[in-house]
C-alpha cells in the first residue's frame, strides 16, 4: 500500500473519530452550546488543521504545506461569511438553540459528501478539458463582484425548489419534537421542522461549493490537499459558528474582503498559461486581504450591530428575516 493510500485511509478515520465523538460524547444530549465551549472547539480544530499542515510539509515538502494553508485560510474565510447565512436560516424557523448543534453536525456530513464529488468532478474536468479553467476563473471573477455589490443578505427557504418538492411529497409537523428529524403516526412517517432545516443548509451549501471549490483549485489541483483543506474548514465551521454568532455583523466588511480575494484567485485562474503566480505570494496576498478587511470591520463598528436571535417556536417563519438584513 503506498504512503498516499494510506494518507488516504488515517485521514477519513480521524475524521469519523471526532465525529463520533463530537455526536456520541461531547454532544450525546441536546443543549446549548455557549460561547465557551464553541471557542475552545474551534480552537482545536484550528489547532488539529495546522499539525495536519506540518505533516503534509515532511511528506509532501514546502510547496504542498503552503498550498493547504492557503487553501484552508480560503475555504475558512468563506464559512465564515456563510455561517451569517445559517443564522438567517436558524432565525426564519425559530430553531431551539439546543437543537442546533445537530442539524449542523448533520448538514456538515451532507457538506463533506458534496464537497467530495465537486471537488474529484472539478479535477477530471480540468485534467480533460484544460479550456475549463478559464470558464472557473471568470465563474470566481464575476461571483467576486456580485458579492462586492451584495448589501444585504437574505433568505427565501420558501422559494427553495428542493424543500418545495419535499413538501409535496412528505407531510410535516408544525412544532419541533425534540432533536428527531422524522417521527411515526398512525403508521405514517411525518418530517419534523428540524429536518426541513438540514435540507435548506444543504441546499444552500450546494451554492457555497460552486464558489469554494474553484477557488481552491486555482491553488492546486492535488486532490488530497484540496479534499483535507476543505474537510478541515467545514468541520470546524459549526464550532466556528456558535462562537462567531453573536459577532458575525461585527464583520461588515470581511465581504468585500472575500470579493477581492475571489477576483484576484479568477484572475490568477484566467492568467495561469501567462504567469504562474508563487504559492507564497499568493498566501501573502489572500492572508493580507483578509486580515485589513477583519481590522477594518473591528476598528469601525456599525449601529446595530447584534445578531438575530433564535427563539423556540414552530416552523412559522419569522417573517424579519425575510426582509432585508444590515
């Protein structure tokens, strides 16, 4: 069996592992997380991410270590503009803050599984139709500008075609029961608000893929590095958002940031037969993108500025969170 096989191979175990452990231990009943507990998880995996980066730097050398850095800085960088997103979601079907946890560990899994198959399509297809790279680099350049002019972000789970179609073909229960996804009447299964949550943060994960997986492999194509870089940014996103939650509109101007740095990784894409840019300058740039925009949004605040609330309720949306959001 070859080193990379069974890279391969200890890789997917370790993440079944904390899985396990986060759902069958840490997480076995249903409770608030709080912002104590969600920073020193996020510090783990932040921590795990980074000895996982200087094990790739003795196995694959300098290049490969700073090509995952990039890539995870990248991927993690557009969680967090998307965690607003899952707020917005929990907001509109006033999910429990104690049931959370589980419909995000959950869509995380879905997440891990799409981000799979998009990332292993996008490297045949690259490898096949090498023109392909061109049509990635100017996807990222325009999703760039769209989300430089986004000023608002909302969400419209009604107009949802999945959750629409699921609807018509599953009957669901107005309250939540507890953490279940599906429960068991008169012989008859019915959906619980909590699984119509998981569906509509799997389907909105679906269009945050479409942006993160080109623009990682304009930094490389090595389908380890992209599948572990990307894994390790998605697992530590539920952590990340329970302890960012309250702080997420603190961060108005990390879109912009992430505008930028979308551009600059299009056009990196687009100009790949004419310049090769270095892996280190290309980290230097990203980093330091990233890191103004955070110090901006920190040294100017916004009026109001806390985070909707979830309270617990039924699955009838709040209708504030259909309108537009500050």
């Amino acid at each position: 069996m070859t080193t990379q096989a069974l890279f391969w191979i200890f890789f997917n175990v370790f993440v079944v592992f904390m899985l396990a452990l986060d759902l069958g231990v840490f997480h076995k009943k249903a409770h608030t997380v709080h912002i104590k507990e969600s920073l020193a998880w996020s510090s783990i995996w932040i921590i795990l991410a980074l000895l996982f980066n200087l094990c790739i730097f003795f196995w694959k050398g300098h290049t490969a270590a700073l090509q995952f850095l990039t890539g995870y800085l990248i991927e993690l960088s557009l969680s967090v503009d998307n965690l607003f997103v899952f707020l917005l979601i929990f907001s509109y079907f006033s999910v429990p803050p104690q049931y959370q946890h589980k419909a995000l560990f959950w869509g995380i899994i879905g997440a891990i599984v799409m981000r799979i198959t998009f990332i292993f399509a996008g490297i045949k297809l690259i490898e096949k139709f090498h023109w392909i790279i061109y049509v990635f680099g100017l996807f990222l350049v325009v999703s760039g500008i769209k989300l430089a002019l986004e000023k608002d972000k909302e969400v419209h789970p009604e107009r949802n075609p999945v959750l629409r179609l699921f609807r018509r073909f599953m009957p669901i229960l107005k309250h939540y029961r507890e953490e279940r996804f599906f429960v068991k009447r008169s012989g008859r299964y019915f959906a619980t608000p909590l699984f119509v949550v998981l569906l509509a943060i799997e389907t909105t994960d679906i269009m945050f893929a479409l942006d993160s997986i080109p623009a990682i492999l304009a930094i490389t194509t090595d389908p380890f590095i992209v599948y572990t870089s990307n894994v390790f940014a998605i697992m530590g996103l539920r952590s990340l958002y329970f302890a960012l939650a309250g702080l997420m509109r603190l961060f108005h101007y990390l879109h912009y940031g992430l505008s930028i740095v979308l551009v600059f990784i299009g056009l990196k894409m687009l100009l790949s037969n004419f310049y090769k840019f270095p892996i280190e300058l290309t980290l230097a740039i990203v980093a330091g993108i990233l890191s103004i925009s955070i110090l901006a949004s920190i040294i100017t605040t916004k009026p109001n500025t806390q985070a909707p609330q979830t309270n617990p309720g039924s699955i009838t949306p709040d209708k504030k969170t259909k309108s537009k959001v500050c």
